[in-house]
C-alpha cells in the first residue's frame, strides 16, 4: 500500500465544504458534528487520512494535514476542530500502539475512529501484562464520533507518580472502545460549540500492554508502523492540527468581512466600508498577515517532514518551532478575527453569523495548552540560538 496523493485530501475536503457549511448551524444548535457530515467525512475516508497506511489510511503527510484541516475549519471552525481531534488521534494510535490493539482497532472493515484527552488526567498503576487505571477527562473533542477513547495516565507506585529520568511523571495513553466508557454530556461553552468536547469518566479497569502507548510530546518511542513520519511524535501532530485551525478560521473571517464591507454603509461614510482608505489600509495589512503566516506554517511542517522521511532527527529548533508557530498563529488569528469582526459592526452581532461563530471559536481554541503563550518564551532559546552565531564580515553564520 502507498500513502494517497495530497491533492486527493484536499480535493475531498473541498467536495464538503458546501456540506458542511450549511450544517454549521444545526452542529452548533446540538454541540456536535451533525451526522450527514460525519457520515461524508467517512464516505471520503478523510477520517483516516493521518492513519498509516499498513492498517488503512492515507499515510499521514503532515503538508496534506494543514490543506485539509484548513479547508475544513474554513467551512466551519468547529466541524474542523471535531475533526482533527479524530483524525489525529486515529493516526498516532494506529503508528504507536501494539499489533492486537492495532488489529482490534483498525482491522475490520471499516477502521476505527478515536477521540480522548491524551494528557495524564488519570491514574493508573503498573501490572503485569498492562495497566489499571482509570480517572476523569475534560476535552473529549469528537467523542460522538469515535469508536475508541484514549485517556492519558500517570503512573504511580506505591502512591507517587513514578518519575522519569528527566524529571518528568512516567505517562501511558490507554485505549478502549467507547461502550466502557461514562460520557457527562456537558459541553456548554461560548465558542467551538459544535466539537463536542463533552467531560468523560474512564472506571477503573485493565489496559493490556498493546493497549497503551507512551504519552509523553516528546517521547522517543519509534512508531510500530507508518515509517520515520511518524517520528514527528505527539507534539508534532498536535501541533500541526492547532496551526491549520488558525489559519483556516483567519481564512473564513477574511471572507466574511469582504463580503459584508462590499455592501456594509456606516454613519459618516460616503460610500462602503470596502471603499473606505483605513479599512482597505488595514484589510491589506490583516491579509498579508494570514499569507505570511500560512507561508510560516507550511515551511516549519515541511521541513520537519523532509528531515524525518530523510531518516534525520529534528534539532531543538525544529521541535521547537512546531510549537512556536501553532502557537504564534494561533495569537495571530487572534488579531485578524478581531479586526473583521470590528469593522462588521453590528452585522456579526445577530445570530446567525458565520463571523461570530469565528471569532467565538477562536477565542476559545486560543485557550488550549498546546497554544499557551508560554512556549513562545519556552522554545526561545532554540530559536535564539542561531542569530546568536558567530558573524564573518558581517554576514551571519548558521
């Protein structure tokens, strides 16, 4: 088998655009990917697209990830977001865990599709042959369409986390099928409405070795299948996904407010706002911001797929950057939402609105972990490192 075409993904997502915008609503009104949607994204097989292609998916090109996720979340931010929780979670489960969870999972007909909170909320104790554990889970964005949940655990012995050489709790993700799993129904939020990303309780039960895989961003763990892609690990895919939303949300608030300007008359105007100097000024400027940041992404992503596939391993300052950018575009949507949602004045204000619903949705994908501002200080260093290299006639030296 061999990985599929990227134009092939996009061109999918494309096909649903139309679908999925004129669900948008319905999915926002229930809390989740409404179900003819859900059902394209199968028919597609778009589901599967970061799976690797031994147990039946599309093989996983980080470049195709960011065409699709942003054509989706520019359809609908929140259909999108519901979206890559599924599919990025599918692929790095069926790469890293072990062959019967792989067959169980992924070997009948029709692959599983998986949802969960990867980061340690439970807790679970080491035995033989796997791990018991168990614990509550915030965040389960796309459970109403998975199959299986992961849930991250640290492990303890003894009553205390068990501690790694670098001074980190030792963490397993433990998969199982959703029917032994407690959903809360709760997900009542302001923005990403539609994803959800409801709270889940996991009881107390046992997770065979092949079940589990290591839970750390960074871990060194090599994939069981999938190739050297996959060696981008945990924080890589994560981080791919929450670049591809900004820049996909950025692309719908553009849309909007060019539309709505083109007819949009304001007190004191002589003419619409498209016509307006300070709009068409700052409209430019937001612009170039979104295609400069696009251009960003894809040159971090792309060049930490050409290392791994090369058989390379990333540098600190690659690793670092897939942070730095999903978390810098992620401040730039930000800005660039907001600005259209300005000059739309009271048009983004009444319900139903497509712009509302983006700058909502960004305002609450801004608060995930992986996108703390924080990393932008945290992966510094690394990316210091070379401007601060010794200079020959003034020309710097990488």
């Amino acid at each position: 088998m061999t990985a599929a075409p990227r134009a092939s993904f996009l061109s999918a997502a494309s096909s649903l655009a139309a679908l999925i915008r004129s669900e948008a609503l319905a999915a926002e009104e229930q809390g989740f990917v409404t179900e003819p949607v859900a059902d394209a994204l199968r028919q597609t097989r778009l589901y599967w697209m970061m799976l690797p292609v031994e147990v039946g998916g599309g093989g996983g090109d980080m470049l195709a990830a960011i065409d699709v996720l942003e054509e989706l979340c520019r359809a609908d931010g929140a259909t999108g977001w519901s979206f890559m929780a599924n599919a990025m979670t599918t692929g790095f489960a069926g790469a890293f865990v072990g062959d019967s969870a792989a067959d169980a999972m992924f070997g009948g007909a029709v692959p599983a599709i998986t949802a969960g909170m990867l980061a340690p909320g439970g807790r679970g104790v080491p035995v033989e042959g796997g791990v018991r554990g168990g614990g509550k889970f915030s965040f389960g964005s796309g459970c109403a369409q998975a199959d299986w949940m992961g849930a991250g655990m640290i492990l303890m012995k003894d009553g205390a986390p068990i501690m790694e050489a670098n001074g980190r709790p030792r963490t397993r993700i433990c998969y199982m099928p959703r029917d032994r799993v407690e959903f809360m129904g709760n997900w009542d939020v302001t923005g990403l409405r539609a994803t959800g990303s409801q709270d889940y309780v996991v009881p107390e039960q046992f997770f065979a070795d092949d079940f589990t895989l290591d839970g750390a961003l960074d871990s060194p763990e090599p994939p069981k299948r999938g190739g050297d892609l996959y060696r981008i690990g945990l924080m890589g895919f994560v981080a791919v996904s929450h670049a591809a939303f900004a820049l996909g949300v950025m692309k719908r608030a553009l849309e909007e407010i060019a539309e709505i300007a083109s007819t949009k008359k304001r007190l004191g105007y002589t003419s619409t706002v498209a016509n307006n100097e300070i709009f068409k000024r700052e409209f430019t400027h937001n612009e170039s911001l979104y295609r400069a940041g696009r251009a960003y992404c894809y040159e971090v992503f792309g060049e930490v797929q050409a290392t791994v596939l090369g058989g390379g391993s990333l540098s600190a300052e690659q690793n670092g950057r897939m942070r730095i950018v999903a978390t810098w575009l992620t401040q730039l949507a930000m800005d660039v939402t907001r600005f259209c949602h300005v000059w739309a004045g009271a048009t983004a204000i009444r319900n139903p609105s497509a712009l509302a619903r983006c700058i909502r949705d960004m305002h609450v994908g801004s608060q995930h972990m992986i996108v703390d501002p924080i990393s932008l200080a945290q992966f510094a260093p690394a990316v210091m490192a070379p401007w601060t290299a010794p200079h020959i006639d003034g020309a710097l030296v990488h």
